[in-house]
C-alpha cells in the first residue's frame, strides 16, 4: 500500500454538488454512529497495538483516538459559533501539538471514546435542530484565508471520523 492510500485510507473529502436534506441527514447519521463505531474498533486493543502507528511517520493509534474528539469538540464550537455570530473568525488549533501532550501520547483511550460519545450525542441533538438553509452560514478559518459554510464543515467532519476509523481498522487488519 502506497503512502497516499495509508494517509488517506477513504480517498480525500470532496464537496458533493447536491447538497440537500438528505445529505444532511446521511452526514448527520454518521457522526451520531462514530462513537460506537470508534469503540467497537478500539475495545479489544493491547497496549501494543495502541502504540503502532497507521502509517510510517505517522501517529499511533493511540493518539489518533485521542485526536479525534480533540478535533470535533472544536468543531462542535465552530458550529455554534456560525449559527449564533455573524461570519465569525474561528481560533484553529495545531493538532499534531495536541497529539504531542501527554495524555494524547500516554493516556487511556476510553477516556476519548466516551467523551466522543457524549459530545457526538450533544452536536447531532444541535445538528438536529438546524434548517437546510442554516447550512450556509459561515465561519473564517484564519489559517485558510478563507470562509466555509456549515455545509462543507458537516460533510468535512463525517468524512473526518470514518477517515480516521479506516487509520484504525487498517492497522489493525495488517
């Protein structure tokens, strides 16, 4: 397997040119299935496979847990931010030093798995909530130079957790 086909296990996210409420409701779904899915993947890991990378260079897996709700809990915010202020500036944050602290590196995996599960369950409830045309409100992603709909955001961030489900279950299955 090539480098590209390990970072990107599911291809890269690409933007569908319908955009409806189905969409909505499929994107929807799959972050509200992702904690469950995460768990299942992670339940029966030895501290060694935890430590193995997806990749070479690339994070363990333990880290790659960890990062996940690292980077929705952020989302979540975006989200909220977008729906309650006009266009606003969102802080990024450098995820590969969030992947370098301590806990991310070291510590227990279920720790992340279930606050996944309670955040996921609290962002579809607001998801849940939104109009279609809600959708293309937008934030501005300083390190992008640019403004993103909640649109793109939703499909980015299904798309996100099932990419890095596949670094998990690839690794796994090698």
């Amino acid at each position: 397997m090539d480098l590209e086909q390990l970072k990107y296990p599911i291809g890269q996210f690409s933007m569908p040119e319908v955009f409806d409420q189905k969409q909505i409701d499929i994107w929807i779904s799959e972050i509200e299935a992702l904690p469950n899915q995460l768990k299942k993947a992670a339940e029966n890991l030895t501290e060694k496979e935890l430590e193995q990378t997806y990749r070479p260079g690339g994070w363990t897996l333990r880290q790659v847990i960890h990062h996940i709700p690292d980077s929705h809990i952020n989302a979540y915010i975006r989200f909220k931010q977008a729906i309650t202020e006009d266009v606003p500036v969102i802080r990024p944050y450098y995820e590969e030093r969030w992947a370098e602290t301590g806990e991310a590196k070291n510590g227990d995996v279920k720790l992340s798995i279930d606050l996944l599960a309670a955040l996921h369950q609290r962002w579809v409830a607001f998801l849940k909530t939104l109009e279609p045309e809600d959708y293309q409100r937008k934030y501005i992603h300083p390190a992008q130079g640019k403004e993103l709909t909640l649109a793109n955001m939703l499909g980015m961030y299904a798309w996100h957790g099932k990419h890095h489900l596949a670094h998990i279950t690839n690794a796994i299955a090698k």
